[in-house]
C-alpha cells in the first residue's frame, strides 16, 4: 500500500552550517568560492588534493553537459589541515574555514563504510548542509559500487544545491507498478536489469530468481536489483551516475511517479530536473554557447588564528551596568575560550579609538592576565565603529602583511549612522568581522559586515540572568581548531533572586569531555557564598574571586571526574542575580566529544513567515538521538520563548531520528534582533547513538549485469541499522546567534490567526484483514502547536488525481476522530470497502488537517 504525502509547505556535521553560510555564488554559469574542506584527522597525502582536483574537474564538464550547458564549476578553495607539512603552493585562507564547508573530506561515518552522503535536513528546494567523501573512496576506493568520483560529485551537488533527493530507496526498493509488476525503485524506469537473489559463502556463490513475499506481495528481504552494465537509457543522475549511457536528470516526460522514492515522497512527484529547473540558479542563466573553462583550485593551508578585541567603551556603555557586563564576558572569553597559540590584541572605542594592547601570543596565563589588565574600566564619549575596526586593522598588520583570515571581535551597544563608510574596507581586507549587539539597537551596517566576512552576529539583552553575552564571547571558538581542541560549553544558566537566596543544581561531566573544565559564577552586587561538590562530594576549593569584575571562576586541574558535580549559589544581596558557565574540552584527543550546534533557517526574516529552529547533536559525525532538547529565543526587549525540539520526523523535522532537533517559531513580539540559545539533555538510558548509515548516501551497486551474468562488487559491511549504543548523561549549551526580524504589526494585530496545521508527512498504513490502520502525528492548530480541529482522509485508485484533485476524492467518514494535542500519535482504522487484496495495494490514501480557523493543512 502506498501513501501520498502532499506538497511540502515551503520555508524560504560533525557540524550545523549556520543558516546561508556558504558562500557558493553563480556567476556567468559558473559556481564561485566552492569551499572543500580537509578534516584535521586526516593523515597527510598530497593524492587526496590531486583526486579532489581531477574529481571536480570531471564533474564540472559532466555537470554542463546533464545541465543542458547551464552550469560548471569555476573557481574552487582547498583547506588543508594545520598539521600538514608546509607547502610554498599554500595561501593563507581568508573567510574559509571549516564552518563554510561545502565539501567535508573526513574518515567515515560508521567504520568501513565508505559511501559518499550528502548532509540534508530541510525540504524539497532547500540547500543542504555539506557533502561527506571518505579519503579512501577519493584514493579510489569503492569506485565500482558507487562510480567515478567525477559523476558522483554531481550526484550529491544536486542534492546540495538544489535540494533534489534519490530515486532509489533502500528501505523501499521494489514496488508493485500499475502494470502489476513487481518493479525495481529507480528512475527512469527504462534502467534495465534483473532481480536475482545473490549470496556467496565459503568461497562458492549462488544465484537464484526472487520469491514474493506472501504479506507484502513484493520481493524478499534479500533480493536485490542488478543493473545492465552496458546501457542506452540516458536517466537518470539521481538514480545511478554510475551507469556509463546516464548522462540526464529524470525530467517530465521520463519520471517514473510511481516509484516509492524519496525524490516523489518530498518533491511532490515531481522529478528532479523540474525542482532543478524551478530554482533561482536556473532561472538566473542561459545555456552557454561555448564549452567553460576549466575550474581554478586555490590551496589554502589553515594557520595560527589572529584575533583582535573591538570592544565600545562609548558613554551608553554606562547604562544598564552594560561596561562592566562586557568586560566580564570578555574576561571568560581571555581565561577559556580562545586557544592556545592563538595570537591577540585590543582596541577600545568611542568617537576615536586607541590600540591598548599590540597582539601577543597566548603560551600560558601570563599571556592572558596581560590582557586582562587592559580592559576598560571606563564609559564616555560617543560611537564611532569604523575608527575601531581600522584600529583593528592597524593592529593585526604590527603581525602580517596582510589581514586574511585574521578576526575581529566587536562588541557594541549603539548605532553609528558612519559605519556603512568602511564595509567596502572590511569587504576587501580579508578580515572576518564577529559583530556582537548589546542592548536594543544592532547597527544593521556592522550585521553587513559579519555576514559578507562570514562572522558570527550575536544579539545579548541587558537581561543578566540570561548569560546572552558570556553565551556570544563562548561560541567565538576557532572555526579551523580541531573538535578535541575547543571549549564546550556543558551549562550556562542564570536565575534573578529576591525571596528566595539560594541558586542550587548539578552539572553533568560525561567521559568525552572533562580537560580544562572551566567554572564561572557572576553576580550583580555583592559576591554570593559558592559551594561545588565534585562527584565524589569532594568540595572543590581555591575560587578565583574578582570583586571588581563581579565573578569567580575555578579551573579543575587535569581531567575532571566523570559524573554529577552539585553547586550552591547563595546571594547576599536582594534581589540579586546570579550566574552560572562551565566549559570543558575533549578529555581524550582520539575520542570525539558530544558536541551540540544550532541555528535559524535564515538570519533576516519578515512577518509572519515562519523559522524553524535546527540543533544538531552529534559524537564525531554520528547522530544522537533520545536527547531533550530546549530551545529559548529572546527578543531585543527581553520577552522569552521556549521551544522543546523534536526529532520526530514531523512538523518542522525533516527526517526522523538523524540527530536534528527542530521546531517552528511564529512568537514574534516585535521588531528587531532576537537571540537564540539551545540546551540539550541526555539521561542515561535514553540518549543514543546510532549506528544507522547517513541519509542521502550514494547508491550501492550491489553488482553489474555483464552477458547475463551477475559480476558481484563487494559486499558492504553488515550494519544492523537498529543497533544504537545508550550513552551516559551528558548535557550541552550553545548560543545558536541572532536573526533580525521586521514587519511585525503592533501586538493587537497579532491575535489573528495566521498559521495553518503543519503537514502531515508520516502517514503509514497497515492492512489488516478487512481493516486499513494508519497511524500519524498529529500536527498543531499552529503548525506543530496546539491541536487540530479535524481530519480529513481521502481515498483514491491514482496517486496523481489525489495530489491534483483532492476534493474530488472519495472521503473516509471520519466522524469518530478528533484530533490530539500536536506531536501526539494518532492512529484510526477504517474499511475501504468490498475491495480485493489484489487491489487493496493500489488504494492511495491522503490527509490534511484543517484548524479552528477553517486554515488547511498542505
């Protein structure tokens, strides 16, 4: 039995891309700045940049010709791993790092398993994240399973950039066709091939038909399908590059819509060329009329990172105790966050600005406390943002000849009308500006800057107990750093107290963290009586107490223990507000550490579009599922939302259980910046891993058809896909930046209701006896919020006429169901009627939902 699931309602790795973080450009038919990033476990082999040329090079000739003379690659950086040896070929990067990704060649997923994926979270249309290639299969690896590199580059650059998905499924790979066939899932339906089960065993080898399974009607567990080696049929990409004749994406006239693919599941049965052919990069060119160019490799080599501090000391800093409130984030960021060996300096601004410390390298805490020292202690005068960042500028070239790759950090809590005369500057310097907003006013010129140099942009209310701006100086980890060497963030909370004095609770240490933990605790007024046990109920001793600064901060020697440390906060003043951060790093380089990243779908929005919140946990690139997750969105006036995320492959979530938490946000309140920051929890017995191969993997091509005779690649390596491995608890905080929204109606207008349910996409059926269970989860009256008003379920004998003629379909009485609070499990049986079981398995079935405003679900 087949289900329709009806058009997706469009919104706009070891790491989440930040939302538009890539900085690919078509220009002239050619893709620009394509980013392919080297990973530092990578061991040393000049092969590995020799095959990523030569990969890219095909693919660019085959890409122009499947794209009917509309695209190639043009120009292409290489990030080489720090610990490379030294080449005179190797610039210094300037915006690329291993945050802009487009390529990530790293050791693979699950061990052995070497197939290429793309990193895709979001729906039909939508950019992905990263493409994934192993060393081995770019040394040539696994090259008869999946193909040449060149036309699987293609393959995964569809998914990519296009947001196009397979035509083949391996959950799913035969279905039953009109025709009452028993059909291979692919695309064209003109692959040739044969079915045959195939298994070897002590050195012989069987070959034998598949037998139908009398449940399903369709073939066995172990049947798999064998292509022709030797082809005619032109499509398509999506299905299997691989084959030497395949030259197309399906189009029109080619896709096979029967086929239970993932490409007719998300896409709406749409084929791969026409979701190809809708974008804003086909409909930006024309076919060319002369073969391109060759691409440009650029080879950038990863060096020692250069920071300088731009921090305001103009007289607003005065308000809202906000000076004293930068220095002690700035303070956290000089004790823990920025690495050593990094190179640092400083500059203070008003209306001018001055260079108060030249950069100096971080070897030990001497390097630090220098620093320390140099924070401003004072506010006055006025704002001038482009004084500070050419200060900036002046400071970093006392150490280089040139400013690529070098960071500015500027913190600033006003608007400079000037600050718009120096982005052309900031543009071409090669510098990368992180631009941190205090307050209410976020100067939209310096938002420019961070997003065109690929810096972060963070906003922090003047709400202390929020931790918004320890959280922002936190994440200003080194983009390039390897994950063993970076500060992450396990808690971050903060509490405003008045009756009540006490701040009490625990953190969790779990075993893939616990090097260089990092305690801090900050108050408003007076310095509170601090408490914290280790494990064991040890209490740790020995606080750093900086009444000046108004915190205290403890760092554990060696490796903490593993398990729950309790803290005790009591205030000595009232009301007070108290806060608590503790970071850690890797506790071992040669096991990667839980990590936690999250972001926005877009960074500028307008009402009442609708975001999604995305957070990402992984341990190296392997999901982590079971987890709680807790997403706070803040507005510039200090109005919270809180959002549980989800991985339940419903709503706003993609795909179930591949470690991405989502979740709609509409809670606008006002114009402006807001702020997002994201927890995550993980008890011990219901977090996981799992050791389910990536989605979006290139096909495994079991073997070929060669004279009639099956000539078998070798197996892959069994994986028992419903193997997960419980962890231990762990917990995770992470500031996921700022995204600015506009056009938000004053709040009486906001009482309309202007959100539909969201779709329904995990409607799943059952046949039993004379019976059709389905079972859902159940939307919201707000997309994935509230609770639907009522369903309505049709039935049809063709897959198109639901999808075109919804209304027109027969109706399933659904008289008796009501609707459940969203994310709820729903499940409703009903008899179709006198239908036989022959026929029972082309019933398609389809759903929406519609809310208390008569709002229809897609």
């Amino acid at each position: 039995m087949w289900l329709f699931r009806s058009f997706v309602f469009l919104l706009v790795l070891c790491l989440l891309h930040r939302s538009n973080s890539s900085f690919i450009r078509l220009n002239n038919n050619g893709f620009e700045d394509i980013i392919i990033v080297i990973d530092p476990s990578v061991p040393e082999d000049e092969k590995i940049i020799e095959q990523i040329q030569d990969m890219v090079t095909t693919a660019s000739t085959y890409l122009f010709e499947a794209t009917e003379r509309r695209f190639f690659f043009k120009n292409v950086s290489i990030l080489i791993p720090e610990n490379w040896k030294e080449n005179p070929r190797y610039k210094r990067p300037k915006h690329e790092n291993y945050e802009h990704a487009d390529v990530i060649v790293a050791p693979p997923t699950l061990p052995g398993r070497d197939e290429p994926y793309t990193k895709q979270f979001t729906e039909c249309g939508e950019k992905g994240e990263h493409i994934h290639f192993t060393p081995d299969f770019l040394l040539g690896k696994n090259q008869n399973e999946y193909g040449p590199p060149g036309r699987l580059f293609v393959h995964e650059w569809a998914h990519l950039r296009w947001g196009v998905f397979d035509e083949y499924n391996e959950d799913q790979p035969f279905y039953r066709a009109k025709s009452k066939k028993i059909e291979a899932t692919r695309c064209s339906t003109g692959i040739s091939g044969i079915n045959r089960v195939y298994k070897c065993q002590g050195g012989s080898c069987i070959t034998r038909t598949c037998r139908t399974d009398s449940k399903t009607k369709l073939y066995e567990k172990d049947c798999q399908f064998f292509p022709d080696k030797v082809q005619t049929e032109k499509a398509s990409i999506m299905f299997t590059q691989s084959i030497d004749s395949v030259v197309e994406f399906c189009n029109e006239k080619t896709h096979n819509q029967e086929a239970p693919s993932l490409q007719n599941k998300k896409c709406n049965f749409r084929s791969t060329w026409e979701v190809i052919s809708s974008s804003e990069d086909f409909n930006n060119t024309i076919p060319m009329v002369t073969p391109p160019p060759p691409p440009v490799f650029s080879l950038l080599k990863i060096n020692q990172r250069i920071v300088c501090l731009v921090l305001d000391k103009s007289e607003s800093m005065a308000s809202y105790d906000r000076l004293n409130q930068m220095n002690k984030a700035a303070k956290y960021f000089l004790l823990q966050i920025v690495e050593n060996g990094s190179w640092v300096g400083m500059v203070h601004f008003n209306s001018t600005a001055t260079i108060v410390n030249k950069p100096i390298q971080i070897i030990s805490s001497d390097e630090r406390n220098t620093l320390l020292a140099k924070l401003p202690t004072y506010a006055w005068g006025g704002t001038s943002i482009c004084s500070g960042i050419k200060s900036a500028f002046q400071v970093i070239g006392e150490l280089s000849s040139h400013l690529d790759g070098s960071e500015v950090v500027l913190l600033t809590d006003g608007e400079d009308y000037t600050a718009s005369s120096c982005i052309d500057e900031v543009k071409r310097s090669g510098a990368i500006v992180h631009f941190i907003a205090l307050g209410t006013a976020a100067d939209k010129a310096v938002i420019e800057m961070s997003k065109i140099t690929g810096g972060h942009h963070f906003y922090a209310s003047d709400k202390a107990q929020n931790n918004g701006l320890i959280d922002a100086f936190g994440a200003l980890t080194s983009g390039n750093t390897e994950l063993s060497q970076k500060s992450l963030q396990l808690e971050s909370k903060g509490l405003t107290l008045n009756s009540n004095p006490w701040m009490n609770d625990t953190v969790i240490i779990d075993s893939t963290v616990g090097k260089d933990t990092f305690f801090l605790i900050t108050w408003n007024r007076l310095p509170p009586s601090i408490s914290l046990w280790d494990p064991n109920g040890t209490i740790m001793e020995n606080f750093t107490v900086d009444e000046t600064s108004k915190m205290a901060y403890l760092s554990i020697p060696g490796t903490a223990k593993v398990g729950t440390w309790a803290y005790s906060l009591q205030a000595k003043a009232n009301p007070e507000t108290l806060t608590i951060t503790v970071t850690s790093r890797a506790a071992n380089s040669s096991v990667p550490p839980i990590t936690l990243n999250a972001k926005m779908n877009k960074d500028i929005n307008s009402f009442p579009s609708p975001m999604i919140v995305y957070a990402e946990i992984l341990q190296g690139f392997v999901p982590v599922l079971g987890a709680n997750v807790t997403a706070v969105i803040e507005s510039q006036s200090g109005h919270t939302e809180v959002l549980e995320l989800l991985d339940n492959g419903a709503g706003a979530d993609s795909f179930k259980n591949d470690g991405v938490y989502s979740r709609y946000f509409t809670a606008y309140t006002e114009n402006g910046s807001y702020s997002l920051k994201v927890r995550a929890h993980g008890g011990a017995n219901t977090a996981r891993l799992s050791l389910k191969p990536p989605l979006n993997r290139a096909a495994y091509i079991p073997g070929w058809v060669v004279n009639g005779e099956i000539e078998a690649n070798p197996p892959r390596p069994e994986i028992d896909e419903d193997t997960q491995t419980t962890l231990e608890d762990f917990s995770r905080t992470v500031s996921g930046g700022a995204f600015v929204v506009s056009q938000v109606p004053h709040p009486e207008y906001l009482l309309d209701d202007l959100y539909p349910p969201s779709q329904i996409t995990d409607l799943d059926a059952t046949l039993q006896e004379d019976e059709i269970i389905l079972t859902w989860t159940a939307p919201g009256d707000n997309f994935d919020v509230g609770k639907a008003q009522y369903y309505i379920i049709k039935i049809s004998g063709s897959i198109l006429d639901l999808r075109d003629s919804f209304d027109d379909a027969l109706q399933v009485n659904t008289t008796d169901l009501s609707p459940k609070e969203a994310n709820s499990k729903e499940i409703f049986a009903f008899k179709p009627g006198n239908i036989s079981e022959e026929n029972a398995t082309h019933i398609f079935i389809a759903i929406k939902s519609i809310d208390k405003s008569n709002l229809t679900s897609k």
